[in-house]
C-alpha cells in the first residue's frame, strides 16, 4: 500500500459530542508551559505544591543486570511533582522513536491535520483503552469486535449503551470475509451519511489475544485494512502481547500499513517491564490523540511522573538496543512456558479438551469436549480440586450463554504446577461427564 492513495479523514465524523465538547485547561496549559520554561522564570501561576514540603529525599533502584538508577534531591523533586498531561518530553520521544524503528508509520511525514503520527503516555494501555472508547462511542453506537474478546474491553463497553456485532475469528483471528458479511448490510456510501447507523470503529487484539490467545496473520490484516478503507473504520489496534511473540520476525501491525490515519494502537509495558507501574501507550492520528489528552488533563491529569522517570531512565540505560534484548529474554521464558503447557495438555487432556497452540501472549484457549457449560464446573468444582482457571462466559457478549470453553493461563506458575492443575482440571472434567 502506497501514501499515493492515502483517503483523506474527516476526523470530527468519528469524535462523540462529550469528546468534541472538551478544551484545554488553562491549568494543564500553565504546568506544561512552566516545564518549558528557563529556570530563571519566576511562576506566580500554578498551584503546584512546593516539593521542599515532601518527605521523599532520594531513591535508588538496582536493575537486574546489576546497574543501577538513583534519583538525586533534584530528580526526585521532579519524579514528585506534577507534570505533562502527554508525559513527560523526554519518555515520549523515546516511545516515538520505538515505534518509528518498529513499526514505521506511514503518516510520519503527514500534516497533523492528515493524520500525522502522535504519541501520549497513559496509565497502562487500559486508561488508553478507556479514554478511546470515551471519545469514539455515543449510546446506541454500533462496534465491531472478534468474540470472545477481552473482559476489560466488555466491561468499558457494555454501560456505555453501544450496541456489539461481533465478527468471527478463528486461530488466526478475525476471518475478513466475516467482517465483509456484517458490513454488507450497509453501503460504503453510508459512512458519508451523518445519520447513518453503519459501525465506525473496529476493535481487535491482533497476537495472543485474550482470552484465545489468536494472532491474526499479515495477510489477513491486509485484508481487514482494505475493508476498514471501504467502509471509513477506525481500527483499535489493542496490543499488550505484542512484545510476547514467540517466533521471529514479528508480525507486521495495523500502525504499520495505516496510510490514512486510521488505526489507534495501545501498547503496554505492563508484561515485560512491571504491571504496577501503570506505564502504557497509545499511539495514533495526532487529531484523536489530541483530544484523548484532553480527556487526561481533566481526569487521571498525567501517569505518574515518578514512574515515567524510572521507566526512562531504564530506558535510556539499554538504549533500543537493550530493551529488545530484554524482550527476548521475556520471550524466551513465556516460550517455556507455553512448552511446558503444552506438553502438561497433551499428557492429560489430548482426549478430553480442544486447544489452538497460541503463537503470542500468556493463554490457552480449551474448548471442554462433552460439556456444555464450564461455568459452575469452573466457579464451584474446580475450587474443590484447588485449580483455578477463567470460565469462558467471562469474555462473551453474552454472558448469558452457556460456554464450553476455559482460559488457561501459563504465566505465573512453575511447569509443575502447570502440569498438577491440568491433572486437576483433566479428572474433574472425567467426574463430570
């Protein structure tokens, strides 16, 4: 795909009224400008608190390779203040140039007014998924999504009165010519009709996706791209297992074939560098990212600057280089134990249980054969057995549906404990048929 044929993007189509509604804060405004600022600027403006007052004087961390990071009086009076609704300066470029190196955007080089690549630091991918959400969704808005899909999403969602119409996948995620079918009820003509009903937002986790641990081929993201073209979608790329991809090279993103501006991406650092840290990124068309931060700067004000200055100054010690050699090494140990799953599966359930090998992420995905229902077989038995897992029901639209299927995760637990739950799992499932 060339930038030759690039469509051009009514942005405003796609922003709700409480979105399109928000300004600046001239408070927000004033910090942002005082970081800016020369240190022989005297601020009678900001309320910011003065950090003499703080109890914290400094803080060392010692990094695993046997570095470390150590936050002087000044830092530290830094890391403790206020700053940035975007993020601070410094940890935004870098998050720039990651993206640029790995994914190279084609709308790099577009105005901002095209779409032009833009970046903000949230609180996990899942403030960036939420404030998304906000902004795109009115009551009675339709949204595309592969199901079952990740709880957290439905969660968002469902109290927002948008209407779900769900798009089949399989092991290699969304089937595009499933996606053409829920959309031929409508004309591509109709995404230029304000009162049209036609869906404008696509949602997906395109590798280890939760809960069925699915990676959507290069190919078919091809295909699902050209259709979010046609139809005027917007595709929310959400992507924490990305960095959790077994096999090399890594599959190529939707952020990495959008000639329009049309994908919203959120990464996380939550799986390879700290979940309570709370450090995640949302990566799009500056016009969308530009009022998410809007939304920011009137809720959660900015992730906490202490530990986008951890996280950078980790960063700045690897360099790029270095920070991908620790994703290898994440890799290496989620691939074992993946392995070890898979070995402890075909040990005990080869003949109880249908599975899917994920190529990414933490999961399995187990349809149980001969049982209609695993929700109190999971909620109740399973808890007598001492093995916990997530009962299927939990990632359905409609949860009111009785469903096969377990999700298994490979994360946390030794290869033993692996392989001693899905022995458990394995006899509980012979007690109930």
């Amino acid at each position: 795909m060339s930038a030759i044929f690039k469509s051009v993007m009514n942005y405003s189509r796609f922003i709700n009224s409480v979105s399109a509604a928000r300004r600046t804060s001239p408070i927000r405004a004033l910090t942002e400008l005082l970081e800016r600022s020369p240190p022989t600027m005297i601020s009678l403006a900001g309320g910011l608190p003065n950090p003499d007052m703080f109890p914290f004087e400094s803080a060392s961390f010692t990094i695993k390779d046997g570095r470390s990071i150590t936050f002087g009086l000044e830092t530290m009076k830094r890391a403790l203040q206020y700053s940035s609704s975007s993020g601070i300066p410094e940890l935004v470029s870098w998050m720039k140039d990651l993206q640029t190196s790995i994914h190279n955007p084609p709308t790099l080089k577009c105005s901002p007014e095209q779409g032009q690549m833009d970046l903000c630091v949230t609180n996990g991918s899942q403030e960036g998924l939420s404030k998304v959400f906000e902004m795109l969704i009115s009551p009675g808005d339709s949204i595309l999504l592969d199901c079952p899909t990740y709880s957290g999403t439905l969660a968002l969602l469902r109290p927002m009165g948008c209407k779900f119409l769900t798009v089949s996948s399989d092991q290699y995620g969304i089937i595009p010519q499933s996606l053409s079918d829920v959309l031929s009820r409508w004309s591509p003509e109709d995404a230029k009709n304000p009162d049209s009903d036609i869906p404008k937002v696509l949602y997906t986790i395109p590798n280890g996706g939760n809960p069925t641990g699915a990676s959507i081929t290069p190919e078919r993201k091809v295909e699902i791209y050209q259709i979010a073209r046609k139809y005027d979608l917007l595709i929310i790329e959400d992507d924490p297992y990305f960095f959790l991809q077994f096999e090399k090279p890594w599959a190529p993103s939707f952020l990495s074939m959008d000639v329009d501006g049309r994908v919203l991406r959120m990464d996380s650092f939550s799986k390879i560098l700290s979940a309570g840290l709370r450090i995640g990124f949302l990566t799009g068309p500056k016009p969308l990212i530009s009022r998410v931060i809007l939304h920011i700067q009137a809720s959660t004000m900015h992730a906490s600057t202490f530990t986008q200055l951890m996280v950078f100054n980790l960063l700045q010690q690897w360099g790029q280089s270095g920070f991908l050699e620790h994703v290898d090494r994440v890799i290496d140990f989620y691939r074992k134990q993946k392995d070890a799953m898979q070995l402890s599966a075909e040990r005990w359930l080869k003949d109880l249980v249908d599975w899917n090998v994920p190529s990414a992420g933490m999961f399995y995905w187990m349809k149980l054969k001969g049982i209609s229902d695993s929700h109190q077989l999971i909620t109740e038995k399973a808890l007598q057995k001492e093995v916990l897992l997530v009962p299927g029901q939990a990632f359905m639209v409609d949860s009111s549906m009785p469903c096969p299927y377990v999700r298994a995760a490979f994360s946390l637990s030794t290869p033993e404990q692996i392989d001693q739950g899905l022995q458990r799992l394995a006899a509980l499932i012979k007690e109930s048929l």
